[in-house]
C-alpha cells in the first residue's frame, strides 16, 4: 500500500503520457525552499521563483507580450529538462504506470 502512495501523482498530465509537465518539481521546490535549500529548490525547478509573481500578471492587465515570453520561458526551460534529464534523473523520470506507458507496453513487451 505505501508503495502505492508514493508512486502516485496528482498530475493529468504525468498520469496520462508518462511525461513530466512544464510545472514538474515545483511543489517540492518550495518544499526546498521552506528548509533554506536554494540550490535543491533550484534542482527541482529552476523557475520556480516566478511562482509568486503569477497573481501579480493575473490580477494586473498583463501585456499578452508579456504572458507569451513567461509561457516561452516556461516551456524552453521543460524541454531543456527533458532533454537533460528524463527519463532516468528525478524528477523528471517516466512513469511506466502512466497510460501511455501502459499502452506502450502492450505493443512493445
């Protein structure tokens, strides 16, 4: 049963092609945080300091120039941790329990 909990994720996106999201890592990079481990909360997610700055852009009129470079950043910087990282170094690691990695392994046992 623990090894259920632990291997579990409340990401849709993980859960259903095995791939971390764009946000991967960022709960547990504050977690890092909480302890005064910058360099692990960096490890975790290296953005994860534009977090605070989101309800900011949200309740401000934010140029769509503006949420267009954020969601640029955000997205150059999973592909650069995909490419780097997955699938074997935490926490950017493939979850053959995913859907996709399920059907993956029907046609390829």
């Amino acid at each position: 049963m623990v090894s259920l909990l632990t291997n579990f994720s409340i990401c849709i996106f993980y859960r259903t092609t095995g791939v971390p999201c764009p946000s991967c890592g960022m709960t547990r990079a504050f977690r890092e945080l909480f302890i005064a481990d910058i360099a692990g909360a960096f490890w975790y997610h290296p953005l994860f300091f534009l977090v605070p700055l989101l309800p900011l852009l949200i309740w401000e009129k934010t140029p769509k120039f503006l949420s267009s470079v954020l969601l640029g950043v955000f997205l150059v910087v999973w592909v650069v941790r995909l490419v780097l990282f997955f699938p074997h170094t935490y926490p950017m690691t493939f979850n053959p329990n995913s859907l996709f990695g399920l059907v993956r392994s029907l046609i390829f046992p």
